[in-house]
C-alpha cells in the first residue's frame, strides 16, 4: 500500500521553514543565524549535495514525512523558500 501524498498546504510549508533552521545548524555542524525564504542555501550557507540529502533525511523524521528526492535539482536548492516548495509538493505521510 503506497503512504498518502501530503496535500501542500501553508501549514506543511510553515513547519518545514521552521524545521530548517534547527536542522541545517545540525546538519552544517555550525550556527546559521536566522533564516529568510530568500536565504540561499548554497550561496550564503554551503550547502552541498550530500548535505541536502542529509537535511531530507532529518526533516522526514521530524516532521513524520516521505520525502522523494528523485527530481531534487539544483534549482530546488537555490533558496530556503524554493526547497520548502520543493518538499510540500514532494512529501508523502510517513507510514
């Protein structure tokens, strides 16, 4: 039986932006002050490949998700906001 897909909704999208901070500092190893949608991930905070796969792996489990990262690309990743759009439309519920 396949998990239900999560309907993107502004709550989803809103735990998400707000799990990423927490995370992200978890996953740099380091402080990454605060967080705007613009934020770029890369850019201004190094976020590589292997990180971004690890920060999937840490929001599925705090937020009790699925997430397919098949189609992650690297305009997916430019920004805070653009990955937060990226999970809520490729999240399922965990289960």
């Amino acid at each position: 039986m396949q998990p239900e897909i999560a309907p993107p909704d502004a709550d989803l999208r809103h735990r998400v932006i707000d799990s990423f901070g927490p995370l992200l500092s978890r996953v740099l190893r380091r402080e990454v002050g605060d967080l705007s949608e613009g934020t770029r991930l890369r850019d201004e905070l190094g976020l590589t490949s292997a990180s971004t796969l690890e920060l999937m792996l840490e929001l599925e489990d705090k937020l009790a998700i699925e997430i397919d990262v098949e189609e992650l690309d690297e305009a997916n990743v430019q920004s805070v906001g653009a990955l937060a759009d990226y999970v809520i439309t490729h999240s399922r519920l965990a289960g």
